[in-house]
C-alpha cells in the first residue's frame, strides 16, 4: 500500500487570509475521460479537513484539482464583474512517487493565481 497522500491549501492574497468556504473537486485523469475522486470544502484555516487523495487511494497517474474561485470570490464579493474573470481554476498534474506527500497550495486573488509543489 502507498503512503503518500495529496492536500491542498488556499490563501485569498488580497486579503491576506486562508480562503475559507471555497470548493475544490479532485479527479484522475484516464486517457480522455476525468474520474472524479473527491469533493471539498475549505474550512477556516483554508485547508481540507482530511487529505483530499488519502493514503488508500493514493497512486502514481496525472491528477487535476479545479478549485471553484469564482464561488468564492462571488460569496466574499471580490468579483463585481460578468461574467467572471476567474471562475474555474483547472491544476493538472502528475505523482510519480506512492509513497511522497504532495502538497498543491493555490495563491489567489481577484485577478490571478499561482501554485507550486510545497511540502
């Protein structure tokens, strides 16, 4: 069994605070097709309160997070314009070790976003 594990963290940039209540949706990426694997939802420190892919599911493949900004940013009223600039935000990516931690924060903000590998 692999002892790797995926979690995600979201910090609003513009406000300088974690993103709480924004909804992210994993999936597997096979061929064409995306499998969806889990749903959900930041809790007050910007986190998922479980791994979002957890250790007995954890597998080398391409994954990809979405996480739904422009909820978010329509729910704290950071985003007065239609339609949106930043609805859907797509993160596609690979694991090649089963048995790592990775780690997919998202930096948003109104009008951009950046991510990187943490620890």
């Amino acid at each position: 069994m692999a002892n790797g594990y995926l979690t995600t963290h979201v910090l609003d940039t513009a406000r300088g605070m974690p993103a709480s209540g924004l909804a992210i949706t994993l999936y597997r990426i096979e061929g064409e097709a995306r499998v969806q694997l889990s749903r959900m939802v930041t809790n007050a420190d910007g986190r998922t309160d479980a791994p979002i892919l957890p250790k007995d599911q954890f597998a080398p493949g391409t994954y990809e997070l979405v996480f739904e900004a422009g909820d978010y940013l329509d729910a704290i009223g950071s985003q007065p314009e239609t339609p949106r600039f930043l609805d859907q935000i797509p993160l596609r990516f690979g694991i090649s070790d089963p048995d790592a931690h990775y780690h997919v924060p998202l930096l948003l903000s109104p009008f951009g976003y950046s991510t990187y590998r943490g620890s």
